[in-house]
C-alpha cells in the first residue's frame, strides 16, 4: 500500500509511523539513531500495528480503540477494537507478530494464554480476525476488516 504525500502529511509529524520512517531516514526530519535495541519493547506498538492503523486511516476506516481491555476481570486487551458498531455488533484484530522468529505467541505458554484470550472473547460476543504481520503489509487484513464493516460479515 502506498500513501500519498497528503495522506502522511494528515497523520502529522509526531505520528508513530511518521517518526519510524524519519528516523530509518526515508522522510525528512530526524536523522537515524545511534544505537536502537533490537526487537519490540512491552507497551510499544509492532510495525505491524502501526502499518495497520496507518491502513484503516488512509482507507477512513472509521478509528478503532487501541490496546482495548475486553475482559471485565482478565487483563486481556486487544490491539484493536470496535467496540460500539451501529450494527450492535463488536469487532476485534489482533496482529500476530513473531510467527517466524518464534516469538511469544508460538511458545507454549503464550499460545495457550491466547487460546484462553480468544475463546473468553467469542464467548462475550465479540468477532475477532487475527492476522499476521505479513497479511498486514500485503493489505489483506485491511481488506478483510474493511469487507467485514461494510456488511458482509465476513472477512476477505
């Protein structure tokens, strides 16, 4: 998917995205760091997540809620939400990241926690899609949210 100058210019400059591609250098504004750690750091967002949302805005998808905590008494969160359609109905996504690299949702004890994650989700109502970061980068996954929204119900 490719943005326009005038879609980035509406995320603004202190949008994560935007920030990313300054800082790999590819948009004017900062230089690259000196000495970025590898890897996700706990509460930040995945390429993934941020390639999404900048997806669903430049679609006008309308915005989804972010790190939305779903379960009245687990901590689980989805990392987005739609909680209040005008359908009555409630959409969720989740963004498989670390398939490849053996990250914490193919080890055991994370796999099962999102088991237990999905299952406590469709059991209070929600539709949940799940994709993989690479669905995320080829525009399946908007694709199939923005499908889903638009009445069919179905993803894809």
């Amino acid at each position: 998917m490719r943005l326009t100058p005038r879609e980035l210019a509406a995320l603004g400059r202190d949008h994560p995205f935007v920030r990313q591609l300054q800082a790999k250098g590819i948009l004017p504004g900062q230089s690259a760091p000196a000495a970025a750690k590898p890897g996700p750091r706990p509460g930040v967002a995945s390429q993934g997540e941020e390639q999404f949302a900048l997806q669903l805005r430049a679609l006008r998808i309308p915005p989804p809620r972010r790190e939305f905590r779903f379960h009245p008494k687990r901590a689980f969160r989805f990392d987005f939400a739609w909680p209040d359609l005008p359908c009555g109905r409630r959409l969720a996504v989740e963004i498989e990241g670390g398939i490849h690299s053996g990250g914490r949702h193919v080890r055991p004890q994370g796999y099962k926690r999102d088991l237990e994650k999905y299952n406590s989700a469709v059991a209070l109502g929600w539709t949940l899609l799940r994709f993989s970061s690479a669905m995320v980068f080829s525009g399946e996954a908007v694709q199939s949210v923005q499908n889903w929204l638009n009445g069919t119900g179905r993803p894809g």
